[in-house]
C-alpha cells in the first residue's frame, strides 16, 4: 500500500487548501482537496472541460447555482458539477464552510496548486475584494487547465 502525497496547507486565493488525495498518487486519477473558506467565499461562474466536480459538504453552508438551477448545501450533503455544465458557489453561513472537491483527473489539482502559496496560518481570512491583476492571473491559470470563466461569482 502507498501512502498518497499531501500538500501542507496553503492559501488559495484567501481560502485554505490541502490537497489530500492527489491524481498522480492513484490508477483512477482521483483528486481530493479540503477547502476552508469564509462567509461569502464566491467562485465565478465557470465550466470544468474535462472532470466532473464533486463537493462533499463537510460544514456550513454554500449556495450553488450548477446548469442554472440553484441549490444550497449543508454539512452532510454532496453535489455533482458535471464537466461542461457551469457553475458557482458562494459561502453562506458566518462561520464559513468546509468541504472537499473530488475530481478525476489532474486539472483543478494543477490549477489549484500552481495558484497556492505554503500558509502563513491556519485562520482562515475574511473574504478579501480580488483585484484585477488577481482575476486575470486566475482566468489564465484556469484556462490553462482545461477551466474556463464564463461569468460573475454569484453575489453573497
């Protein structure tokens, strides 16, 4: 048995990720990372080319809007985006959320990780406004890996 590599915890984007499980560690390419994000946490409205995305809602809550139709989530449950089907989420509860993202493949763990930095802390930050120079460096990283932004996150 091969214990699969992890990442420390490191800040994306004013949220906290771990990169639990990575594609390369496995035969069937499953990717799971661990977010901690704050209240009002919110990815633009995207489309994932080449992996489904999974949320395993772990606490907290998040508002979802997946292929148009809007859903909130709580502790306990999971939501599937589909590869080529758009999506966003924005984080609801005061106390922020906690999930994972599961995925088949290399492409958000890629993203995720070349948009990362090593954590200075393990306290999650309040929602911070990007800037432009944060939103064009994301939109190209994203693209780069088989993400593309569509749209505007959805408003808290």
């Amino acid at each position: 048995m091969k214990k699969a590599s992890t990442t420390g915890i490191r800040n994306f984007k004013g949220t906290l990720v771990s990169l639990r499980l990575s594609a390369n560690d496995n035969s069937d390419g499953l990717s799971i990372i661990e977010h901690r994000m704050p209240h009002g946490e919110a990815t633009p409205l995207h489309i994932h080319r080449n992996e489904d995305e999974v949320f395993h809602i772990l606490s907290g809550t998040m508002r979802f809007e997946i292929g148009g139709s809007i859903v909130v989530a709580h502790g306990g449950d999971v939501l599937c985006a589909p590869k080529g089907v758009a999506h966003r989420f924005v984080v609801e509860s005061p106390e922020g959320a906690h999930c994972l993202t599961i995925m088949r493949g290399t492409d958000f763990e890629t993203m995720v990780l070349e948009m990362s930095e090593p954590a200075a802390t393990e306290h999650v930050p309040p929602v911070q406004p990007p800037t432009a120079d944060m939103i064009a460096a994301l939109a190209a990283a994203c693209s780069r890996n088989g993400i593309d932004i569509i749209g505007p996150p959805l408003a808290a």
